[in-house]
C-alpha cells in the first residue's frame, strides 16, 4: 500500500510579500549608517584631533568605544531580537543611531573645546549602543520575511552593507575633511541619511514578520527561551566549533583592517597604497559574498562552501604574511589582498546561516549574536598578542611609518598560523545537520517523507518543493 501524499494545500500556503525587500533595504541603510559613524574620524585622525584639541589617542578612542560597548550589551540584544521582535530592534536601533549622529554635530556648534570631545564621544557612544541591534539583525530578517532559496541572499545583501558602510567612510571622509574646519560639515553629511533611515524604519517598517509566514521554519518558529537557548548552544559540539573556528576568522579580518597601515608601511608603501588594498579587501569581499550567497540559496551546500572558503582564506592570510616581507611588491600585495576579502568576507553570511542550521530551534539572533561577541573577544586578544610580538626597528631606510618604526614579521607569521590552525580544526571536525531545512521539509511533507527527502537536500537545485506566489 503506499504512503499517504504530501496534502496539496500545503504546497501552496506560502505567500511572500514585495515589503520583504523594503525592510532589507531599511536595515542595508541602517547598517551602512552606523558603519560611516563608526569609521568618521579614523581616516582623518590628523584633521579631526586638530579641531578638537585632542590627542591622536583619543580620536582612536572614538572607534573603539564601538569595540568596548559592544561585548557586553550583546546578551541583551540577542534576548531583545528573539523576545521583542524585529521591529522594536531595529526602530530602537535607527532612533539610537540618528541620535548619535546628531549629538556630534550639536556638539561643534557649541563652539567650547572643553566641551566638543565629551559630547562627541557621547555621540559615538550611542552610536556604538545601535550597533549591536543592527548587525545581529539580518539572520532574523532573512528567517522572517525570505523563503529558504533567498534566505542567503538577504542575509548577505543586509550583512555586506556594514563594510560598504566601512568603505565609504574611508571614501567621503577624506573628501570631505581635507581641513581640520571641514569636520562640521562632515557630521553634518553623516547626520542627515540617519534623520532619513530613522523615519523610514520608524513609519515603513509596520510589523516584525509578514502576515503570513514565507517558509514552514518561520510558520512553526518557536524559538528557546534565551536562557534554555544559551545552554543549548553550549550543549551542541558543532555549534561550539563553528564558535570558536569562525570567531577566530572574524578576529584575523579585525586585525587586518586595523593592523594594515603600519604592517605595509614598514616596506615603504605610503597611505594612499595602503588605503587602496583596503578598498579592494572590501570591494572583492561584497562580489564574492553577493556569488556565495546566491550560491548556497541554491544547493544549500552550506558545510561545503564555508569549509572551501576557509581553506582558501587561510591560503590567502599566507601569502599575505610573505608577500609583505618584500618591499616594491605593490602587485602581488594588493592581488593578495583582493583574494583574502574575496574569499574570507564571503564565509561570514553563509556561517551565519549555518549557526542557525546546527542550532534550530535556538533564536536566530542568539545563535548569531554569539559568535560575533566571540569574535569581538577574540579581537582584542589577538590585537593584544600581535601588537605584543613587534619588535622595534633601529634602521628602516625604506620605511613611511614615521619616527616608530615596528618589525611585523613575527606578527603576520603568527596570524597566518592562528587562521591556518583554527581552519583546520574547522575542516576536520566540523559536521552537523540541516536542523532548520529538516523541520521545513518535515513541517511540508511530514516525518515520513522527511528522512528520504531531506538526505539529498545539499545536491537539489530547487526550492525544496515549497511553492510560493509573490504578493
């Protein structure tokens, strides 16, 4: 006798809503806004320490107050994401954001010294409170509002706006700021798109989910109580590689980008060459995000990819600690740059979607929301330890570094060591279930069918049978 049938109507209870790409957009915007505030003042310390008569110091410190408030307030902001919802977060995060953007530029207007870099900071600040709501937010977004062949695509389009955000501060902000009496007009630049998207997520944005869910995962979503969630994450072998592996990956792009200046300037590559390997790390990293996710939306070969890139990141980090030993290697440094963004940004939405995989039913944002505090944590211990390893220079004849001259041999050796150990480690013990996509197909065909259907999943090229009409 045969099975019963997957019931027909089940086929067809999906509708997905065109307002799905609006909220994306809201969040894209967002999250580049709070990029641009972040990054305001790094690319123009010179300028910006001149018109507040401070040190070089303490303009570091306006970027990394985003750093320090971010460890901590992200358990709250996860249990926000997973209990309040999406539209509270992300109207909280844009109102957070434009306040932020504001305050620094009331602060110039009140022309006291004594009074600019404390309202400035309280700015960056506030700033540095939005960020948190905004950057756990498009793995819940994705799992909301697309269907399982867009959720990918979303995530990385909302993921990748951060750095586009990065890359036009390090655009405009110069432009902009060529004098230290230019900086008000650069906040002024900075603070009206944040009026802008803080109306439009505060009017557009109407609800947390769509009338009717885009997938079986979101129609059945009943995810853990924070709490129970936290302990059955720390309970799951492969949600704690994917923690560790890939945590220490984000920590080796934040040393990177923060380390790139002093490392290349040693062999006598000037700041313009230097700001330029940024911007192709960046650039290449979106391109090759934007193809991984469409990608993986398509054959859900999640593991797979996010092994492969890895590897190949890891590949990248080597040739990077080599080629800037040699000086008078402009090529061959800014090609490795290319790659290392190229195929290490591209993993960062894809593991996202793969946290939510190995840990389903556990929130979307706390599964995320973990592995960049993990990440963040790691940072710092590897900004510490490599910063630690320099070794003073008596004599750089090449050298555009200035009167400190710092060898980074030892450092960039031991960053390619750390990123090729933990990518190992991810390649050989890394392995889960689809835990979300079982559910889905579970939820549309029932258990029966479920076990046959959901062991190809990775090799199909279609939508997984669900149907969904557009409205």
């Amino acid at each position: 006798m045969e099975g019963p049938e997957p019931e027909p109507r089940r086929l067809l209870s999906f509708k997905l809503y065109r307002r799905r790409w609006f909220v994306l957009l809201v969040l894209c915007l967002l999250n580049c806004s709070n990029a641009t505030i972040w990054l305001t003042f790094a690319p123009v310390a010179d300028q910006s320490a001149q018109y507040m008569k401070v040190s070089l110091e303490k303009i570091n410190w306006l970027s990394m107050v985003y750093m320090v408030v971010a460890i901590p307030l992200s358990f709250g902001t996860t249990w926000m994401l997973d209990t309040l919802g999406l539209r509270i977060t992300l109207i909280l995060g844009s109102g957070l954001n434009m306040l932020g953007a504001l305050l620094r530029f009331v602060s110039v207007l009140s022309h006291s010294s004594e009074v600019l870099y404390p309202v400035v900071m309280l700015g960056q600040t506030l700033g540095a409170l939005a960020q948190p709501l905004i950057i756990f937010t498009p793995t819940k977004l994705a799992a909301l509002w697309f269907p399982d062949h867009q959720r990918a695509t979303a995530n990385t389009i909302a993921s990748m706006s951060n750095p586009l955000g990065i890359l036009l501060a390090n655009i405009i902000s110069p432009l902009m700021a060529q004098r230290p009496a230019d900086v008000p007009l650069l906040l002024l630049a900075y603070a009206v798109p944040a009026c802008i998207i803080c109306l439009l997520a505060t009017v557009g944005i109407r609800s947390s989910a769509p009338p009717t869910p885009p997938s079986a995962s979101a129609e059945s979503s009943s995810s853990e109580p924070f709490i129970q969630g936290i302990k059955l994450l720390l309970k799951s072998r492969a949600y704690m590689i994917l923690l560790l592996c890939f945590g220490s990956g984000i920590a080796v792009f934040t040393c990177f980008s923060t380390l790139l200046e002093q490392i290349l300037c040693v062999q006598g590559y000037d700041n313009d060459f230097a700001g330029l390997c940024g911007a192709l790390f960046i650039v290449f990293g979106i391109v090759g995000a934007g193809a991984l996710g469409l990608y993986v939306d398509k054959t859900k070969k999640f593991i797979e990819a996010t092994k492969i890139n890895m590897s190949l990141t890891a590949l990248a980090c080597i040739g990077f600690s080599l080629v800037t030993l040699m000086p008078h290697q402009k090529a061959a440094v800014a090609a490795v740059c290319s790659l290392f963004g190229l195929f290490g940004f591209s993993i960062y939405p894809v593991a996202m979607e793969l946290s939510v995989e190995c840990s389903y039913p556990v929130g979307e944002a706390t599964s995320a929301g973990l592995i960049f505090v993990s990440g963040q944590v790691q940072s710092v211990l590897y900004i510490v330890l490599l910063q630690a390893l320099t070794k003073r220079l008596a004599d750089s004849p090449l050298s555009t570094c200035g009167d400190t001259v710092l060898s980074w041999t030892v450092p960039t050796l031991v960053m390619a060591g750390l990123c090729s150990v933990f990518t190992c480690v991810f390649v050989f013990f890394f392995d889960t279930r689809y835990r979300r996509l079982e559910a889905e197909e579970e939820a549309t065909y029932g258990a029966q069918q479920n076990n046959n259907t959901v062991a190809n999943y990775g090799s199909q090229q279609d939508n997984g049978g669900i149907s969904t009409t557009e409205r």
